[in-house]
C-alpha cells in the first residue's frame, strides 16, 4: 500500500509539474489536468486558474487559456468570467478565449457575457474580437443583436469574427431557430474588402464562404463562392494568402 502511495504521489507531482511547465504546449497541459481531474476533481482546474491570475505576459496568458479550455471543466466559467473585468487586456482576452471553448454545448449566460464585451466600445478591440470570435461555439442566439451591431464596427478584425460567429450560430440552430436577418446582414457584408491581420481572407469572402455553405443551401452564392475561388487562382496578382483561401474554399 505505501508503494501505491508513493507511486501514486510521484504521478500526481508529474501532472502538477506538466501543467504549470512554460515549455509544453497548451495541449500537454491540458492532458495533464484532464488527467489529474479524474484522481482530484478540480484541483488542476484550480492550478491553471492561479496562473491565469498571476501571469502578466499576454502569450503566456494566452496558452493557459487554452490549456483551461481543454479541460472542459465547467467550473472555469464563473472565474473567467470574472477574469474579464481585470485591468489587464492581456487577461481578458485570454479568459475571452476560454469562455468560448471550454463548454462544447455552449452556455446561456456566457452568451450574454461574450455579448456585452463585444458591445462595449470602451475595451480593446482584440479583446471585443476574441468575446466575436467565442460567440460562434455558444449557438446561442442571444448573441445575435450584439453580432449584427458589430457588423458595422470600424475595426475589421471585429467585423470578420462577427460575420464568422453569425454563420456559425445561424447553421447550427438553422431549422429551429432561425434568424431572417443574417442571410440580409451577411450579404450587406460581400463587397467589404479589408483583410485583417492574422485571418486567413478578407471580410467579405468570409461572408462569401458563410452563405455557399448555408443550411438549407443558397445555390447562387456555392457558385459565386466557386467563381471567386477561379478568379483569384487564375489572377498573376493574387496574394499567396489569397491563393491560399482560393485552393481550400
């Protein structure tokens, strides 16, 4: 028996080691709290947590957020939630990202929170972006008034995860609870050429993509979608990242 103890110890302390170690990704540390909250439920969530409090470095933020979202342990939410109303931009993005992932049946009141940060123009658009970009695994429609608003947001990284966001909640809640004014507000969308940085296409050919893959299907846009796609292949002066977007649409 104090063989298995100590055995049992030394795998535990590796666990605590993986999860709180700079040099592994956020996906090994995420293993390793799943597997250390099967033994001790919520202590590795608690392990990350206290890292996401005292971390100052925006990219280390960023991966234990990440790593949290791993875990799908629902009770991170009323902790990033709080998280999100820190001074720190780097921290609410980061507990931005979280809220999105970490429930993969989406939640009601994550909703209504990602909503708010999106609306509130006095926050750093990153983070507004990230709050856009989480709104599309929630299927909630209560992010809708908040997406269609930032449509017309003068950052074009926040318009493109807003146009995303609406095509992703539209088609996994389509036949049920529809919403007639997306199809009109993503068309609206189609001539916006900005492309941000760090997306793979601009505004517009987001839209583009969203409505050729439509549920039930828009015919005229899966073949808009395919004339864009060999135009921008066809074209000397496309961009490699163009290209790029071309080959897989």
């Amino acid at each position: 028996m104090e063989h298995k103890n100590r055995h049992g110890a030394a795998v535990e302390a590796t666990l605590r080691a993986a999860i709180t170690s700079a040099s592994l990704g956020h996906f090994a540390r995420g293993t390793a709290a799943r597997i250390l909250s099967i033994a001790k439920p919520g202590v590795a969530v608690d392990i990350l947590l206290a890292q996401l409090w005292s971390q100052r470095e925006d990219g280390e933020l960023f991966e234990t957020a990440l790593a949290l979202e791993a875990t799908q342990d629902t009770r991170v939410i009323r902790p990033l939630i709080a998280a999100l109303q820190d001074h720190e931009p780097g921290r609410q993005l980061a507990a931005a990202r979280a809220l999105g992932w970490v429930d993969p049946k989406g939640n009601a009141r994550v909703a209504r929170v990602l909503s708010k940060v999106l609306a509130d123009s006095s926050r750093k658009p990153a983070v507004r972006a990230e709050a856009a970009h989480s709104l599309a695994y929630q299927h909630s429609n209560r992010a809708m008034p908040a997406l269609l608003a930032a449509l017309s947001d003068p950052d074009d990284f926040i318009r493109f995860w807003a146009v995303l966001s609406l095509g992703f909640i539209k088609n996994r809640r389509s036949r049920r609870q529809g919403d007639p004014r997306v199809v009109p507000a993503l068309e609206s969308m189609l001539n916006d050429q900005a492309e941000p940085e760090g997306v793979w296409t601009s505004v517009g050919r987001e839209a583009l993509w969203q409505l050729a893959h439509w549920n039930p299907s828009l015919p005229e846009y899966v073949e808009r979608l395919q004339e864009e796609s060999a135009r921008i292949l066809a074209d000397p002066g496309s961009t490699e990242k163009q290209r790029a977007w071309a080959r897989s649409a």
